[in-house]
C-alpha cells in the first residue's frame, strides 16, 4: 500500500503528489469556464440573427390546398397542392421564408369532398405570418357543414420595412399627379 502524505507549508512544486493533482484541476476548470464562454458568446450572437427573418405559413386540416401569394405586388407565386404542401397525418401544411418584403398578399382555396373522386374536403385553413418569432398576423376559417367550400385571403404590411413602404407611396403619389 502506498501511503500519500502532504504537510502544510511544505508544499511545493514536483514534490507532493496532493499539490499536483489540484494544480492539473484547476487548470482544466479553468479551460472548461473559457470555452463555455466562448460557446456561449456565439450561441448568443445566433439567437439575435434568427429573429431578423419573415415567414409565412398555410395549415389545412381534412385535405390540402393550394393558392398564390404575391410579395409586394410584384410577383405571383403558385402554391401547388401536389409540389408544394406537406402532409403530416391529417395535417397539410406550406412553410416559406420571405427576403426583407413591404408587403404579403395570400389567397389560398381548400378542396371540396367528392365522393366520386374519394377525395375529402378540407375542412379547415390557418395563415399565419411571423416577424421573426413573433406571430404578426393570423386568419383561419373553418368549414360548417358538408357542402361548404373553403376560400382565404390575408393581407398584411410588414413594420420592419417601414423605409420600403415609404419609398412606396412617394411612387405611387408621382403616379397619380401625371
């Protein structure tokens, strides 16, 4: 059995096994503090980057969808039920991220049932329209009955783009005085 002694006072350098195994200790808690820092500093430089976006959302229950949405009454994009939207259970859903727009328009027409084709009618839509993660806007409907076709627009005009919107409608005024 080896016995492993360290006296107060006489603890110095490569002599006392007890002083090098606390010296080695400290040094790699040391290193373990800098690092969570670091690590820490760039987690938190990402969380200020991911709310700098815009997005928008489209979700149908009973079956899918399909639509158009035109970004600052510039140009239609089609929103295809078979390319486009994603099934997950009884759920559909259309997710897209939208570069620094003024304005969002969206229209989007659920499916009726037909029971010759066995298709089911989509019995619920939801828009949902986010700055950042700050759900900004949002419109849904929901069907009453059987027969009831389902058909939603949304319009919303983005806060975060307030300059855009302004270089807008100093146009728009030129264009009404010619």
């Amino acid at each position: 059995m080896i016995r492993i002694q360290c006296f107060p006072g006489k603890l110095q350098k490569n002599t006392c096994l007890c002083y090098t195994i606390v010296e080695v200790f400290m040094k790699r808690m040391l290193l373990i503090v800098l690092l969570a820092l670091v690590v820490s500093f760039f987690c938190a430089c990402d969380e200020t980057e991911d709310d700098d976006y815009y997005r928008f959302k489209i979700t149908s229950t009973g079956n899918k969808f399909f639509g158009i949405y035109t970004i600052d009454a510039d140009k239609d994009v089609y929103i295809s039920d078979t390319k486009d939207v994603e099934q997950k259970g009884n759920y559909y859903f259309f997710d897209t991220v939208l570069d620094s727009p003024s304005t969002i328009s969206i229209k989007v027409d659920g499916f009726d049932y037909n029971e010759a084709a066995g298709t089911a009618q989509t019995t619920r839509i939801t828009i949902e329209v986010f700055e950042g993660k700050e759900l900004v806007k949002e419109s849904y409907i929901t069907a009453s009955s059987y027969d009831q076709h389902l058909y939603l627009t949304l319009y919303y005009k983005f806060k975060g783009n307030d300059d855009n919107d302004d270089d807008d409608s100093d146009d728009d005024d030129d264009d009404s005085e010619e």
